[in-house]
C-alpha cells in the first residue's frame, strides 16, 4: 500500500536533503566515526613524538623555562653516543633481554606442548599459570623485593633450603652480579604465561591429520616432533619473541621497583636511564634525543625481525 | 570410545599434568605469600624461618587505611578507651589513629580512572573499528599500521612531551588527563581487537536493516552493537587491566589528586621501616579483584590474548 502524493514528493526531494532526512552518507559516517580516534592518537602518540625529535635539537630543560633555548643541532647525540655509560646501560638492557627470553621461550613452549596434551581440568590450571601476567608489575615488583629480602626472605630460604647456604649470606637485589638475574628471575615468573599462550595457540593450530598421516608413515614420536610439531608452531614462537622482546626493551615498571636500577647501574635498563636523565637530571633535550634513538633501535629490530617472520611464514 | 593415533595415552596425560600442575603451584607461591603476609603482625611477617602457620589479625589492614601517630601517656589518657575494634588493634601497638590513610583515596583514583577510559575507549574504538570494517577508508592499510605502530614507543620516551603538553593544558595531576592518556594508549590495540570481532558479523544482516527503513546510524546501534557485545566485553577487559595496571605514565604526571594505586602502594611505610603486612594488604586489595575477574572470564580473556597478538 503505497501512496502516491507521498512517493511523488520524495521523487520531487533534492538528493541532499533526501540524504539528511534518510540519515548522513556513508563517506561521512565513516569520518564522524573514524575522527575522534585519529584525533586523540594524533594528539597523545604522534605529536609528542613530533616534539620530542624537536626538542632534541636542543638545549631545553623543563625545570628552566627562562633560560633562552638554544639549537644545538646532533651534539645530543653525539655525547649520547660517545658515553659510556650508556653502553653500560645497553649492556644490562641486553643481558635481560636475552635471558628473558631465552627463560620464557624454553619454559613457556614445554608447558603449551604439556597442555596440548589436554589432560583433565588442563584450562583451569592455565588459567591459574595466567595469573601473574594479569598483575600491576609495580605492585608485584615492589613485593618481590620483600621476597627477595637476604634473612627473611621466602626465595632465600627456598634456595637455602635446596643448598644448604646460609639464607643471610646472599641478596639478590644487594648483590653486584645476583641483581641482573634477579630482575630475569621475577620477569620470567611473570611473563612466561605470555609465551605460554601464543604457543598454545600454535600448537592448536596444528590440524590433527597432519600427525595421523605421520603415524601412518610410521614416523617416530621424536621425528614428528622436529619435523611437524616445531616448524609449524615456530611463526607462532617468532611472534611471541618479538612481543616479549618489544615489551622488555620498554620495560621500566617491574625493574624500577624491584632494583631501581642498582646496586651502581648493574640493573639500569635504558628506560630507567632515561627516566633519570629526563625526569630527575631535567636534562630535557638530551633525554629527548635518547628517546628518540631507543625509538628508532626498537623499530629498526622489530622491523627487520617481522621481514624474517613473514620468510618463515612463507614457507 | 573412538581410538585416535593423536590422542595422548594416558601416562602422557599424568605426566603432563603432573608437570604443568607443580609449575602453576610454584608460580602461585608469590601470590600465596601477599595474601598471607597481608593478614600476619609484623613480627610474624619478617620471623625466620618464614612462618606459614599463624595467627590471623587485621593490623596490616588498619595500618593501610589509617595514619597513626606513637602515643604518649598523656594522649593515651585524653582519647580515652578505644571505642572500635580498629582502635583497639593500633592501642596494643602503643599508637593512636590520627586520620585516615590516603590508601582509600588512591583506590578511588584507580577506580574512577580505570573504568573512565575503558568506557571512552570502548565508545571511540568500536566506532572506528566499524568504520574500519565496513567502510572505504581512505588509506584504511595506513591507518591500521599507524595505530599498531604507537605501542612500539617505550611510555617514557613520549612522557617528556606529553608532561609538557599536559602542563600547558592544565592535565597535569587530573583525572581527566589520565582517562585520555589511557584511552589513547589502549584505543591502537582495541580497534584492532574490536575490527575483528565486527568482522566476523555478517554483513547481510545491516543490509536488511537498511533496507527495512534503519539509517546507518541505527543500524550501527540496534544491529551491530549486540551482535558485538560479546567482542567488545572481552575487549573492554583488556583495557581496564592495562589502565588498571599502568605506571610508568602514573607515577610520572600524578602526584596527589589523580595518582593511582599502582605508585602508592610501594610508598606505605609504617611507623618504625616499611610495614610488610600493610603493603601486603594493600597489594591484595588491588590484586584479588583481577584474579577474580580471570578466574570468571577466562575464556574470554585467554582468546583475547592470543587473537590480539596472532592476528598482528
């Protein structure tokens, strides 16, 4: 049942007005919804990032913002470059870097391989193995020192326990060389279940036919091991590297807590090193051409090591 | 029972199990040892060799909520007897209650800042995931990357000019400033999520609610919203557990008003050295709800984790 007088006029409507009683187009649609978000990454990731490389140019500090600012072209970079400590720094960013992950890949692997198993109640048990990771670093660091603590301390006297050494004669945090694995230690307890999960989600990925038919072939369960199971779950093991390595090169809130940084610089990862230079020294352009550096260290290693996933995806 | 060549025997199973279920004790003691330290006396709390069999009491409890200043004879006899059970707990320790802690205040803080950006994030993000999703965007592959590539910068790389910008502005210390930092910080991750959740709806479904009559705009809401719903819960989780947990940004532009408990907890200290079980209670407080909330919506939060990474 259709009126005429009705579908004459809407004929008659001019196409612009028609759409605004029918509701906005969808190219507009689409920016009215697409803007808000544009506009806040803008204004919160890429301006600052924008500023940050200007003030890296020069001799700014925040807590003189009388002092008349100066261009100072690449010296920043120069000295960043050519001091020493930073290396240093570099160095113990390093040693976590690798030992985390090396931990956190073997660890995490062996226990998605167990849970593929999918023995009774296995998700429960995941569920429970997630719960650090779900965790405020800042608060689990902070009562990890306590953990950690030479007399009193429940990981001291668990390792004292299992060796026989006197719980008040080591301290993990106190210690020149224990204080870097101290921080591995606490990392991999809290970011295992990560690697865990994407691996999981590898070895699940795995179609079971695949196995039935190296069954057939009689391939032994160790031979299926190398040659199904780990090329198929290793894009997976690649990504989760990569997450874990991008985020520990950023790490800041569980170490900072944890170690602040010491005994000397032996914990002083780049980020507590810049938050320093930045935020206690005011040392505001330099600490800006070290972000910018850090920045461009981390894009450049994830972006070469992504060329190499999708090789390995490839195949 | 079907006999399958991929179905593990069940020795495997035990072993495996064995396995897996001694790791998640182990790393459960940590979380054990909060929960527990939070409810010894202080004495119980720094004894060798550490006590796991004692006597429950609140005084961390109280001290985390409460300031206390040493009594003298003279103040113990101007207050009088204690009238609550509280006070009664900081009388034994020869202290009176001065006042409330600000451990309460910071809560709130967490609160109000946490569940202020998911929400906002959740608003902003579904609607550019839509827009990402069923729309020609113009350089939508260069959007997309755009997005993912601001979870590379380390936060206190952009803390510097972000502290600067927020102090021009007048965000420096507010709740307001947060929300939107956090928003900003979660919505790169969120519309990614988000995209492909709308994706998996089918597409017919809005076309026959277009047809019936519906503007895009209602389509949008009445069609595709519940259909998400599920996507956007999950979604939503994430980001309050991000802004939940945040610190780096936390303790660098908040100090009083706006600051969360994340930087406050590691700052209780007692009357006499740092208060273990105060820290500890504090530490749970803040803790539990998210156990909680894993435990309830694990699957949800588990797939969550390895879309969101995978799908990169």
């Amino acid at each position: 049942m259709t009126n005429p007088a009705i579908e004459g006029a809407a004929k008659k409507t001019p196409d612009g007005l028609a759409r605004r009683i029918r509701g906005l187009s969808d190219r507009t649609i689409a920016w009215i919804f697409v803007a808000p978000t544009i506009f806040l990454l803008l204004a919160v990731n890429i301006f600052p990032l924008i500023w940050t490389i200007r003030l890296s140019f020069t001799d700014f500090r925040v807590n003189r913002p009388n002092n008349e600012v100066e261009w100072v072209g690449l010296r920043n970079y120069q000295r960043i470059l050519s001091d020493p400590d930073i290396w240093a720094t570099m160095q113990a960013t390093a040693h976590f870097l690798i030992w985390t992950i090396i931990l956190q890949v073997l660890i995490g692997f062996t226990l998605a391989f167990l849970i593929n198993k999918k023995f009774k109640g296995n998700d429960l048990w995941t569920t429970i193995i997630v719960f650090p990771m779900m965790l405020s670093p800042a608060v689990v660091g902070n009562f990890w020192t306590f953990l950690y603590q030479p007399q009193i301390g429940l990981f001291n006297y668990a390792i004292a326990f299992f060796t026989g050494a006197d719980p008040a004669s080591f301290s993990m945090i106190g210690d020149v060389n224990l204080a870097p694995w101290a921080i591995v230690i606490a990392d991999t307890w809290m970011w295992t279940p990560f690697v865990m999960l994407i691996c999981l989600a590898g070895l699940r990925s795995i179609p079971d036919s695949i196995y039935e038919a190296a069954e057939c072939d009689r391939a032994s369960k160790w031979r299926q091991f190398w040659t199904i199971t780990i090329p198929m779950a290793l894009p997976f093991l690649m990504l989760a590297v990569l997450f874990r390595g991008i985020e520990n090169f950023k790490m800041f809130d569980l170490v900072v807590q944890l170690t602040g940084g010491g005994p000397g610089n032996t914990t002083t990862l780049t980020s507590i090193d810049l938050k320093r230079e930045a935020f206690e020294r005011w040392r505001t352009g330099y600490s800006s051409a070290y972000a910018v550096i850090l920045f461009v260290t981390v894009f450049g290693l994830a972006s070469i090591y992504v060329k190499a996933l999708n090789k390995v995806k490839e195949r | 029972m079907s006999f399958s060549v991929t179905e593990p025997s069940l020795r495997t199973k035990w072993f495996a199990g064995f396995l897996v279920i001694g790791y998640a004790i182990i790393t459960l003691i940590p979380l054990v040892w909060i929960i527990a330290t939070g409810f010894k006396s202080p004495a119980d709390s720094i004894a060798y060799p550490p006590v796991v069999v004692f006597e429950p009491t609140l005084e961390g409890y109280v001290n985390l909520f409460t300031d206390r200043t040493r009594a003298t004879e003279q103040m113990l006899e101007d207050a009088g007897p204690p009238t609550t059970w509280y006070e009664q707990i900081a009388r034994d320790r020869g202290t009176v209650i001065s006042g409330p802690s600000r451990y309460g205040e910071r809560f709130l803080n967490s609160v109000i800042i946490g569940f202020g950006s998911t929400a906002l994030c959740m608003i902003l993000g579904t609607m550019a995931a839509y827009a990402f999703s069923r729309f020609k965007v113009p350089l939508k592959d260069d959007l997309l990357f755009f997005i993912l590539s601001t979870r590379m910068m380390p936060p206190i790389a952009v803390a510097i000019p972000i502290f600067l910008m927020f102090r021009n502005l007048g965000l420096n210390d507010t709740h307001l400033g947060m929300i939107l930092l956090y928003t900003a910080v979660n919505l790169s991750l969120s519309v990614w999520l988000l995209k492909g959740f709308i994706d998996e709806i089918p597409i017919e479904y809005e076309e026959a609610a277009l047809i019936d009559g519906y503007t895009r705009f209602q389509a949008f809401y009445k069609v595709v919203l519940p259909q998400a719903a599920t996507g956007i819960a999950s979604t939503a989780i994430f980001c309050l557990i991000f802004a939940w947990n945040e610190y780096a940004f936390a303790v660098l532009l908040t100090s009083g008003n706006a600051q969360t408990a994340p930087p406050f907890i590691p700052t209780i200290i007692g009357v006499a050295g740092k208060d273990w079980p105060a820290v500890a209670a504090g530490a749970t407080i803040f803790l539990v709800p998210v156990m909680v909330f894993t435990i309830l919506l694990r699957k949800h939060l588990l797939r969550g984790i390895t879309f969101g990474a995978v799908r990169k």
